[in-house]
C-alpha cells in the first residue's frame, strides 16, 4: 500500500451525537476523503488506525475497500461534499462501530 502517512492527518471534533474523525489530504491526490461519524469517543484511537488504513489504500488503489479486513465489509455514501462516509454494514445499525473494532482487533477487546 501506498504510505501516505506524511501527506495525510486523522483530524476529529465532538459533536452532539458522538466524535466525527475524517481525513485531511487525500484530495490533494484528487481522491476523496473519508469520514466516519457519531463514534463513541471511547473508540476513536481504534478508528484513527482504521482511517489511516482506509486512506492508505485509497492512495493506493483510487478505490475504498469493500472489506477492512476478510469477513469485515463496509459500505460508503457519498457526503454532498464528495467524502466517503462509512456505513453500517449490512444488517447492521447501532453499536457497528464497535463490533468492527472489536473483529478488526480482538486483542483489545474494548
């Protein structure tokens, strides 16, 4: 993969449904940035790691993945302002964002 780990940061805020973290600097590339939304703030150190790994191989690839890792997939849409947002997986609603974690990094076992 692509390291772009001194072209691209991992940037956060709070927000009142939970913490927004999103990349800054792959659209110097001409590639989207992507952006997860309403994490607890207790998983964001988890989904830094998972972002700069998306971001990795988007630099690489010019695609997002359709899995983060075998067996666990994840869907985008698309912000107005051309970001990748990460979804639920299929079948999936609340408490996704710590299941993924939790299948990505079973030693953590948050």
């Amino acid at each position: 993969m692509a390291d772009v780990t001194s072209e691209v940061r991992i940037v956060g805020a709070e927000r009142p449904d939970g913490l927004t973290l999103r990349t800054v600097g792959l659209s110097a590339r001409g590639l989207p940035e992507v952006r997860v939304e309403a994490l607890p703030p207790y998983l964001g150190d988890g989904w830094a790691r998972v972002l700069g790994t998306l971001a990795r191989h988007l630099a690489a690839t010019g695609e997002p993945p359709g899995e983060l890792a075998p067996g666990v997939e994840v869907r985008f849409s698309t912000a107005d302002d051309g970001a990748l947002i990460l979804a639920p997986p299929p079948g999936r609603d609340a408490g996704w964002h710590r299941d993924v974690l939790i299948r990505l990094f079973p030693e953590a076992r948050i």
